[in-house]
C-alpha cells in the first residue's frame, strides 16, 4: 500500500479537478437542503438543477485558471488555503453577477432563495476542499512515521527555530532520508515542554535520559555558527555520550533551495575550535586585490590552494598558480574551473629553486602581488634532509623576492610559521633566515614592499595531525600521539589565509604579522574528539598510544602574542612582532655563507652555520643537539 501511495508518479491533475468539482456539486446540494430544512421537494420546483449547472461550469473555468488542480497535494501549505478560499469567492461573485444580469431578465427564471445557499456553500465548499488537502497531507505524513524501525533511525533536532523547522519538514519529505526526526532540543526556556509540529521539545539536559530511553544515536545542528554558548555546551555533552553530531547548512544555502543527504554532515574537528568568528574589512582587500596580476607560489598546497580560492573572488585581472607539484596542481586547475569558470588564470609548473625559470615567469606575467607560500614545512623529515630545506626555504625564498624587486612587484606576501620563533628544528631555522632576508630587503632604495606572515599549525592542511588521526581511526587504531602534554595552536585553512590577506591589505613593508591562534589545544585531546565525534570510545574501541616526540618536536609552541613583543594594529587577531630586522649586506653575506656549505654536502657544518647566525636556534630531541653543546663549550 505504502508503495503505491509513495511511488514516484504523481496522480493525474485532472482527477483533483474531477474530485473538486465533485465535492463542489454535493456541497452545493448539502447547502441547498439546509437553508430548505430537507425539503426535497424544492429541487424539483426551483430550477435547482439549471443554476448547479451553471454554477459548476463557472467552478470548473475559475478553478482551472487559478490552477488549483496542479498543486500537489500531499505538499499543501497556507498559499494552498488562501487560493481555495479565493476561488471558492470568485466563482461565486461571478455567478451571482450572471444571475442578476442575464438569467433573471431574460429567462424569468427566479433566484431569490440563492444568496443565502451561496454564502453557506461558500464555507461549506472552501472547508471540505481544505480538509481534503489537510487528510491526504497527514496520512502521508502518518504512513512516514510509521515506517519499520530499521527503516527509520530516531535523531534530535537542536533549536526550534525557522531553519530547525524547514530541516524537520525536509527531512519528513525525502525519499533517500532514513532519519525520522524524533524531538527537538532547546535552551530557550519558553519552548521547552512545548510542541511544534507535533514534535516535543526538550531541554538540552534531557539528552541523555532520551538517549538511553529511545536509543537516540544522532542529533542534528543548523547552520554554520556551532560555537555559541547553547550549541557548544550541547555539543560537548553529546560527544561525551556518544551521540553522533551531524550539521546541516542554514536554508538559504541549501542547493535549489531544497537539503539534500549530501548536505547532511559529520561535525567536523574544525567546527569545536574554542574561536570567535573573525571579521575582516572586506573592502581595504578588494581595493587591493581588485584588477591586479596575482602570482601565487606553492599554489597546489593546501595554504596556496585556499589563497587562490579567496583571492579569486576579489576580482582580479588573473592569477598565476605557481607549484611543482603536478598532480595537485591539476586537480587545483579542474576545480577552479568548475568553481569559478569566468576567474583567468594561467598554470605553470616550476621550482623556486630555479631562479631562471621563474625569472622567465615573472618577465611573462608581470605580477603586481606575489604570495609566497611555496615552503617545505615538515619537522622530521627537514630535520633528516637540511640541505633541501635550505635550498627551498630560503634559496628559494631569495630567488622570489629578489625576482620580486626586479619586475617592479608592488608587494611580495611570504607565508611564515611560529616555528621560526626560537626554532629548535632545521625547518623553523630555515623559515626565520627567509624571514631575515625578506626584513632586510626593506629600505628606501626597493619600492617593493616586502610583508611576512607568521602563525601556527592550520586544521586540515597537507602534514596536519588530522588526517593521519581520521586515517587511523577508519583502520580500527591505535591513533598515536607523540607525547601526553604536548600543544599546539590551531586555525582553520580559511580563517588563517582571511587574515593573510588582511595582513596584506594593511602591509606598508618591512613588518612581521603575528595571528591571535586562540587558545592552544592538547593534540591528546585532540585525538580523543575526534574519536568520539566517529560515535567510538577512546581507549576502549581506539586505543591512544604515546610514541615519544620525533626529531626536532617540542612540547610547546611559542606564545607569540604576548603583549610586550607586539604592535597591535587596526585588526584585533592580527598583531605586528617587534623582531629587530637586520641589514641587508650582513643577511646576504651569512647566507650565501650557508649556501656555500650547503652546496659541500656536509650536515654538521651547514647546521653550525645556522646556529651561529640564530643564536636563539637550539635543537631539541634531535641529532643536531650536539652541536649545541659544543658551540656553548667554544664560548666558555
């Protein structure tokens, strides 16, 4: 039955107007025997039947015009009602005005008795087509909610709002859905024990009794702002009962204006980040993006690909995506062509390593902006192969920005990291020589304006934490950790390339650009969300295993933004690091020093190198550390 009620033909419109007219004709009739009382007898002697043919003709036109047969009626709303109730009126204006006009004078025939029949079959009419809509409307309602229990999986809805609402009713009308919406949640205390479509709403603290009872596995969140008080407490309540979060976008994005499974998803690590949403001042961005040749070094990774993506939607005159990398740079190519096929762009593959091929780069783009986000970035493996980090980060670096100076760049953007604070591993080192460099290049005689900006580890970036974490959970565990205590700070991939391009915006030159990171996060913790967000236990279904920290890791990353060592500036997350630059002949000089060494294949010497021009460089839990010692047993 249920089949054949939900299959995917509708039914024909001409049987609805088949069976309005019918319930038309018998409200008609029902209407004529009350004002008689039942006298049968007055169909036969008050040319009944001639005016129900006339007033069911004018039905039939009136009704067809306002196309009150095309509505599907299993999906009537109020628009649905408010049209009956319209042309139940115009029918019956029209053949009170045929009445008086043509049949009375011209035929004698009597109509005084129809007025009253009139406004009763107005109600009586307009009620029976309006209970039609709403008995067909709820027993395919009812047939949904009672579908078998394995069909059907019972999920909360957080909030009872408009968008809660529209989720609810989408859901209620999928095919492809097996989620059967069972309550809402809410806070707001003036809803709580009420219903709203026939759905109970609870308070946030019934969760777990409503779990237990009815063996709820799943609650759903609107919209995209997941950390505001009421949400974020319910969310981590829900964690720690191992009810799986899901989050669906507000209407007014979903696709066609209809949600779609594919629109229902698994809340994600990114979403729990303890983090105000940013503002930025959209418009210094676009007056600096707007209608300039962009060139983007490292395009393909995951910073790069997202500095494309947002700078793209500024409108500039094109953008040069610049990387090594040839298969991410494809895929990078095919999606900003399905994203944003009217964006111009130009792919080119080459080595920043290779001052000459970019040089024949910047002479054929003639980029006004450079951002340089072309870096190698992970600790272990720099911390084994130095001379590629030298000769990447900051060879590659000052083949960039000295390429820069010579095509007349306006301004040359290099994406840093926190490591280059008080480095203890080769990466962090050679990311603060880059930084070096790029300070010293600042002076009157360069017009370029040279710009770095710094901050930490980025959620869901290529070498991030998350997706070995999720790789290891879907193999069943363990998911390892290097050591108990350690943190990080974290952003997420657009939030940091939005201040970036803030950062950008408001560079005059020569500054080094620190970013608010929030509040650090144990990687432990960290671990264990994200076990609990895929509905498992941590220690029981995945185990967490500490494998001690790899070469080059400490415990704790710097805090960058301690008053003291800062400059604020207009934009509260983004501050300006009061690091004293050095001169350009000294900077030079030191680094084609470490270049020289590097190019002799010798470690030990090129690492010393480092450490001698960064005296705050100090290894930790690798081989290098020996050079420490011996550096402080020199000085001695």
């Amino acid at each position: 039955m249920k089949r054949f009620l939900f299959r995917e033909k509708i039914y024909s419109r001409w049987l609805i107007l088949l069976i309005d007219q019918l319930i038309i004709l018998c409200t008609l009739l029902v209407s004529f025997l009350l004002i008689n009382k039942f006298d049968y007898q007055q169909l036969w002697h008050s040319n009944f039947f001639m005016y129900t043919a006339l007033y069911c003709a004018i039905s039939l036109i009136v009704f067809t015009i306002m196309r009150i047969h095309t509505g599907i009626i299993r999906y009537s709303n109020t628009e649905d009602i408010f049209r009956i109730f319209m042309a139940a009126w115009i029918t019956g204006f029209i053949f009170t005005a045929l009445c008086h006009i043509i049949l009375t004078p011209y035929t004698a025939v009597p109509a005084s008795w129809f007025p009253e029949i009139l406004i009763m079959n107005f109600f009586v009419s307009s009620s029976f087509l309006i209970l039609l809509r709403i008995a067909v409307k709820s027993v395919f309602g009812y047939l949904k909610t009672i579908a078998p229990c394995d069909e059907k999986e019972n999920i909360l809805i957080y909030g009872s709002g408009t968008d809660s609402i529209l989720v609810k009713k989408a859901l209620e009308d999928s095919k492809a859905s097996n989620l059967n919406v069972f309550a809402f949640v809410d806070d707001n205390t003036d809803k709580i024990n009420k219903h709203i479509e026939q759905k109970h709403v609870y308070h946030s603290n019934a969760i777990a009794a409503l779990k237990d009872k009815f063996n709820i596995k799943k609650i759903l969140f609107t919209g995209d702002d997941l950390n505001v008080n009421g949400k974020k407490s319910t969310i981590d309540k829900c964690i720690e009962l191992g009810i799986k979060v899901l989050t669906v976008p507000q209407s007014d994005k979903w696709l066609y204006g209809k949600l779609t499974p594919n629109q229902i998803k698994d809340l994600k690590i990114e979403d729990l980040l303890h983090r105000e949403p940013i503002v930025l001042s959209k418009d210094n961005i676009l007056r600096e993006i707007r209608g300039k040749r962009i060139l983007i070094t490292g395009a393909a990774g995951s910073i790069g690909s997202e500095i494309v993506r947002q700078v793209i939607s500024f409108s500039p005159e094109y953008v040069v995506l610049c990387d090594q990398a040839e298969t991410p740079l494809h895929e990078l190519q095919l999606e900003i062509c399905d994203d944003f096929p009217e964006a111009k762009i130009y792919i080119v593959m080459a080595n920043i390593q290779n001052r000459s091929r970019m040089k024949a780069i910047f002479d054929e783009y003639l980029p006004h902006i450079v951002f340089h986000a072309a870096a190698y970035k992970h600790v272990p493996m720099m911390e084994n192969n130095p001379s590629e980090a030298i000769l990447t980060n900051v060879l590659g670096t000052k083949n960039i920005s000295d390429l820069a100076i010579d095509s007349g760049v306006d301004k040359f953007i290099m994406i840093s990291t926190d490591k280059a604070v008080r480095p203890t591993n080769i990466m962090g080192a050679s990311k603060r020589l880059a930084e070096m460099y790029i300070q010293s290049l600042n002076n009157e005689e360069v017009s370029t304006k040279f710009i770095t900006t710094r901050f930490g580890n980025v959620l869901g970036s290529n070498g991030s934490v998350l997706p070995r974490f999720k790789a290891q959970i879907e193999r069943g565990g363990p998911v390892t950790v290097t050591h108990p205590e350690i943190t990080r700070y974290f952003m997420t991939i657009p939030e940091s390339v939005q201040l970036v391009l803030e950062a950008a915006a408001m560079g005059k030159g020569g500054e080094i650009y620190l970013f608010d990171m929030g509040e650090p996060v144990k990687i432990a913790d960290l671990a264990a969300n994200m076990i609990k967000l895929a509905g498992l236990i941590p220690d029981k279904d995945i185990k967490i295993v500490f494998s001690g920290l790899r070469p080059g890791e400490k415990l704790y990353e710097e805090l960058l933004l301690v008053e003291e060592q800062t400059i604020p500036t207009y934009h509260p997350k983004i501050k300006i690091s009061k690091i004293i630059s050095h001169s350009f002949f000294y900077v030079q000089h030191v680094i084609e020093e470490l270049l020289t060494l590097n190019s002799l294949n010798n470690d030990f010497d090129m690492v010393k190198k480092m450490k001698e021009i960064i005296p705050d460089y100090k290894s930790k839990n690798s081989r290098y550390e020996q050079i420490d010692c011996y550096l402080i047993d020199e000085i001695n």
